[in-house]
C-alpha cells in the first residue's frame, strides 16, 4: 500500500537526526506573555476584517434608520431594535475575540536541545519538529503560513477574522458564524415585512429617505444578508460537524490517521465549548472551562 504525502513526511520526521537541535537557535525571551494581545500582521486579513465591521455598521444603519425608526409601531420597533443590537453586539464581540485570542499557537524555536533533553523522552518515544518555525509540533499540531506559527488542533486559516481557527479560539469563531447567521436572517425578515407594509402604504411615509433611496438600501440589506446567511451557516454547520466527530478540517483534507481516543460527541463540544453545559456556551466573554473534558486522550 503506497502511503499519502502526509504520511511520508511524517516518516521522515521520525528520523532521530531531522530534529538537528543544534540549528535552531534559542526562542525569544518574552515579558508579560499573558498581557500580549494576539494580532496577525496579514494586509489581505485585516482588510476582510475591516470589511465585515463595515458591513455589520450598514446592516445596523439601514436597520435602525431606514425600518425601525420611521416606523409607526413603537413596541415592534423597540423588540426588532433590540434583538438587531444585541445580536450584532454578540458577532463583533465573538468576531474581535476570534481574531484577537491565540489559537493555540506553539512557542517558537522551542526544538533546540536543552528543550528536547528537558521532556525526557523514553526510548523510541517520537517527537517532531517543523522546520519553519523550528518548534516541537505536539500531536495534531500543523504549521500555518500566514500566522507563520504551528497551531495546535488547527482547523483552516480563516482571513475574515485574520487568525487561525485553533484549540483556544474556535469556541470564538463558532459563535461568530452562528450570531451572524442569525443577524442576516432577521434583517431579511424585516426588509420582507418593510417591503410588505411600503406597498399597503405611501412609500414617502414608510422611510424617513426618498423612495429610490429606501428601495436601493434594502436591495443592498437583502443581498447581504442572503449572501452572509448561507455562508456563515454552512461554516457554521461544518464547524459543529467537525467538533462532534472531533476532526478538524486539516486533519479530514489531509486523511490523517487517528491516534486519539474517541469521545462521545457531547463531550467533544464540551471540548471546545466549556464544561459543563451552561448559557457561557452563548457568550463570547466567557472563556471555556474544559474542566473533566480532556483536550487530549490519545490510544497507545
């Protein structure tokens, strides 16, 4: 049986002598390393970044001032306004907390040979080294080439919110897909209900602008929100996928073997989510206790 491309440079990691400790020079010393925000310097990620607050502010703009406001019915008003904000406050906060949270990333240079004889590794216990970033990559790590960083469990460099989506953030970017899914469908049901309520009235009393003016805004609204809805409900269906059957989106592209023990799949979203199951799991701000949920169980 020929083995896959994975599989063969995992052979050739192997080797005792691919470690070569000598070549890698010692990690940078650093200071406060809990008080450092986490920021991927990626033009075309901070770009996409950008692009997705502006389009949440439209969303929030044509909402607010072009629906909600001039409408006549204050308590529809006040509920839709309500669970509008509070949903978009909840996407950017989980977007912000994706982008700006390691995901996981393994301390850089750390391969060197002080490092490796300080684990004590037993007799024919196997360790790799990535030699991009020079570092001991610990099981179900892969090196990222926009982060420049090994990630532990990564699933895909994700440019919208210029990170990686790894063990520490996925919580995070789960949550980011799922708030704005749902903020794209409820601006969809209310330019429905707008476009229904314009026609029954005069078009000049139903929007504080121009009738041209109000009919672009809201054909722009529905092509976002109709875009913004499949995309980031199929991601975030894939993404619950993955977290059940405990396989991130590398691991499935690449076919790798699996060398860790299988969990239920109430304890794999436990896993990433916190544990145990509370209305934390909803909240960007909180972070995941994984408490008796291992991150890893490896079969022997």
């Amino acid at each position: 049986m020929k083995s896959s491309p994975a599989n063969r440079s995992r052979d050739i990691e192997r080797q005792a002598g691919y470690l070569r400790p000598e070549h890698c020079a010692p990690p940078p010393p650093r200071t406060n390393s809990g008080d450092d925000m986490w920021f991927i310097r990626d033009g075309c990620g901070i770009v996409c970044g950008v692009i997705t607050w502006l389009l949440v502010f439209y969303a929030e703009f044509v909402v607010v001032f072009v629906m909600l406001l001039p409408g006549k019915n204050v308590v529809y008003s006040l509920i839709n306004g309500a669970i509008f904000n509070g949903l978009a406050f909840f996407a950017l906060a989980s977007h912000f907390k994706a982008m700006c949270t390691d995901p996981g990333a393994v301390p850089k240079g750390n391969a060197t040979k002080e490092f490796i004889e300080s684990l004590q590794l037993k007799p024919g216990q196997v360790v790799y080294k990535c030699p991009k970033c020079c570092s001991i990559k610990p099981d179900r790590a892969h090196h990222c080439s926009v982060c420049k960083r090994c990630i532990k469990k990564m699933d895909h460099h994700c440019p919208w919110v210029n990170n990686c989506v790894g063990e520490n953030n996925q919580k995070y970017f789960v949550l980011f897909t799922m708030y704005i899914a749902l903020i794209s469908l409820h601006a969809l049901l209310m330019v429905a209900l707008h476009f229904v309520f314009c026609l029954e009235e005069d078009w000049a009393k139903c929007s504080s602008f121009s009738p041209p003016a109000t009919v672009i805004l809201l054909i722009l609204l529905c092509f976002e929100g109709l875009l913004f809805l499949i995309f980031t409900a199929v991601m975030f269906g894939t993404q619950i996928h993955s977290i059940c059957n405990d396989e991130t989106g590398i691991e499935q592209l690449k076919k790798e073997e699996r060398r860790w023990a299988k969990k239920s799949k109430w304890m794999n979203m436990k896993v990433v989510f916190g544990h145990p199951f509370s209305l934390a799991w909803l909240s960007p701000f909180a972070t995941p206790d994984h408490g008796k949920a291992s991150l890893y169980q490896y079969v022997v």
